[in-house]
C-alpha cells in the first residue's frame, strides 16, 4: 500500500472496511480521516482503532453538521 500512496494521481478513498481503514491508519498511510457521526446509541460494535493500544492521535481539521444531527468530522494526523 505504501507504494500505491506514493504513485500521481488522486486520492484513496475506503467506504465501509473498518479492518482495512485501522490497518492503514496504524501504519501512517492516512493523510485524511473523515468520519460520519450519527445520533444514534447502539450500545456496541468495532472499535475502529484497536491495536498500538488502542489509542492513534489525531487532530481535528473540520467539522460540519447537518440538520439530521449527523457530524462530518475530518482528521488528520497530529
């Protein structure tokens, strides 16, 4: 993956694959996180950065919320 990010060309996006997203996020691969919060209490799931114990600074770069409640948030490394 590391020589696929280094070739021209536009950007990577990845919908859905949260083993895939935590694999790149953990090897510094990601330049770019953008997540969508929803107001919903579900009461479990993935944790999405499992692994290096569990914890992957980041700083946030925008922020945006919809009528619906749902936040855009967008990160990046820190």
């Amino acid at each position: 993956m590391t020589t696929l990010k280094q070739q021209p060309g536009r950007n990577i996006t990845i919908t859905g694959s949260a083993t895939l997203v935590r694999s790149l996020v953990l090897a510094g691969l990601v330049d770019e996180l953008h997540l969508m919060i929803c107001p919903i209490v579900l009461g479990g799931g993935k944790r999405l950065f499992d692994g290096a114990d569990g914890r992957v600074p980041l700083q946030l770069i925008a922020s945006e919320t919809f009528p619906t409640g749902v936040a855009h948030l967008t990160y990046g490394p820190a």
